[in-house]
C-alpha cells in the first residue's frame, strides 16, 4: 500500500522503463521512491483530458440548459396556477381535467424542464446517457414544432374558422365555462373588441340578453369595457351593464363596439412575419444546443476511446 496522500491514486505501471516512483526533493509525501518519466503516468478522473474547446462547450451546454430548465419550470408553475385558481383539481372537477387549457403549460412545462434538466446534470457531470436522452427530446421538439408549423399553414383557413366557432361558443356558454370565460375575457381585453363579429353578439347569450331578468340583461362582459379599472386599482365588474341597450354612438365611450373575429384575423396578417421570425428563432435555438450536446458527446468519446488505448496514459 502506498502510504499517506498518496493513497487512492490510481496508477498504470509501464514495465519497460526501470526507476523510482515518485520525486522525494520537497515532496509532502517524504521517503517514497523518485517518480521517473514514462514508468508511471497517473490517470485523472474521465473529462479532465478534455480539451479547452471542449471545456467551453460543456460549460455552454450547461448555461444554455439551465436557462431553459427555469424557462420550464415557470411554465409549469403558471400551469399548476392557473389550475388552482380555477380550481381544476379540487375532486369535483377533477373528470374535466383534460378539457383544461391550463394543462397544456403543466405538460409543456413538465416536458422542458425535465429535459432541459437531463442536459444541465448531463454537460456537468459529463454523462453520456443524460446527454443522449436531452438531444433525443430536442431532437422530439424540433420534430413536433416543425410538424405542428406545417399543419398549421396548410389548414390556416380551417383554423381561424375553428377559432371562430370556439368564440362563439365562448360567447354562449360565458358564465358556465370557466375556461372559455378565461379565453374570452384574455381575447377582448388583449386586442379590445367584444363578441364575435360585433359587441350585439352578446344578446344571444341568455344572461346578457335584454329579456333576461338577471342584472345582468343588456349587458356585456367587463372584458369589453374600455376602462374595468375606471381609473382605480380593482376592476368593475359592473361597467358594461346596460351596454347594449344603449345607442351605438354613447356605447362606443364605455366599451369595444368591434368584434374579435375580424380584429384577430388582422392581428395575424399584421404580425405573421414576427410570428414567423419567432419559430424560426426558436428552431435554431434548439438546434444550436442540440449541436452543442452532439459536439459534448463527440469530445467525451474521443477522450474515452484514446484511454483505452495501449500507452495513451
């Protein structure tokens, strides 16, 4: 046994060149035999060979992960939010847990994070089976977001037709879906319109129409006001109350008289070029890491196959 630090080295012998093993001048392991080049190499733990390029990459593929893994992990908590906050997973509504919008972040969030995560542990501790696992899910992604790109131009005339119906959908069934109340107040506020085609598109739903009895009759949602907050800090709920009872040209200083519909179909056509530029981006983001992994990949092969070599050490 090799007494004192010098315990637990790791060492390959070379019989074809007598000597000593180690230095004894100053050494802190005194009265060991003087260390002669070539008949004693030590062998450094794997991933210490690498190379200052490969030194490099690993650490990029690491910073490039961890940003995508918090990326992840707030999608998923916006997710799980929005979940509690709609009170999806309380036992009553749990059966309609699929139809949840919210779900989409939880799963995509779920998803990122987790391989974005296997690259960060995999780049730091230079494991291959973690590495291989982050480019087969990147290599899924891009797959997925390519596919979904395709389908989405070939039938975009489909789409916004399904969108509309979804709308008006949302529109009759405002107050008994959380979810299309959600996506209905997010529409209206955001590109400020009401209804479909038109704010009178609320008269067909039968708590908004002026024959209804409720409070509510010849109104529409506070997500068509112009101004919920009426300049304060918590929304009226009440400011389109008697909206469409009103005449066109006093309707238009309270609320949107135009409709989501036509207001989305020009956002689109506007901004198709931004949106088109975005997933171009986001494609070549993802590949970039997927090459920074594969390159990763071939640094740690290379130094493995050299030390298995007879005489690499």
């Amino acid at each position: 046994p090799i007494p004192g630090p010098a315990v637990g080295r790791i060492l390959l012998s070379s019989s074809n060149v007598p000597g000593p093993l180690f230095s004894p001048a100053g050494d802190p392991d005194a009265g060991l035999p003087e260390k002669h080049p070539g008949k004693w190499d030590l062998l450094l733990p794997p991933g210490h060979n690498l190379d200052s390029c490969s030194y490099c990459i690993k650490y990029l593929t690491f910073l490039w992960n961890l940003l995508f893994s918090v990326l992840g992990l707030l999608l998923l908590a916006f997710g799980i939010w929005g979940l509690l906050d709609k009170e999806s997973l309380v036992s009553e509504r749990i059966a309609h847990l699929g139809s949840d919008p919210m779900l989409f972040f939880v799963v995509v969030g779920v998803a990122v994070s987790t391989v974005s995560l296997a690259g960060c542990m995999g780049a730091l501790y230079e494991n291959t089976c973690l590495l291989k696992f982050f480019t087969g899910g990147v290599i899924t992604f891009v797959l997925l977001e390519i596919l979904g790109g395709l389908v989405l131009y070939s039938l975009r005339h489909q789409v916004k037709g399904s969108l509309q119906n979804t709308m008006l959908v949302a529109v009759l069934r405002y107050q008994d879906d959380p979810d299309l109340r959600f996506i209905m107040d997010e529409i209206q506020m955001g590109l400020q319109c009401c209804g479909v085609e038109s704010y009178q598109d609320w008269k067909m739903n039968v708590y908004f129409n002026c024959s209804s009895p409720g409070v509510q009759a010849c109104g529409v949602p506070a997500s068509c006001c112009l101004d919920p907050l009426e300049n304060g800090t918590i929304a009226n709920s009440q400011c389109g109350f008697g909206a469409l009872g009103m005449e066109e040209f006093a309707a238009q200083s309270i609320i949107s008289l135009g409709g989501c519909a036509p207001q989305l179909g020009r956002w689109l056509h506007g901004h198709g070029g931004v949106l088109s530029a975005y997933f171009v981006f986001l494609i070549l983001v993802e590949v970039g890491g997927l090459l920074l992994a594969a390159k990763l990949l071939a640094g740690l092969a290379s130094v493995r196959a050299l030390g298995r070599q007879p005489g690499a050490w």
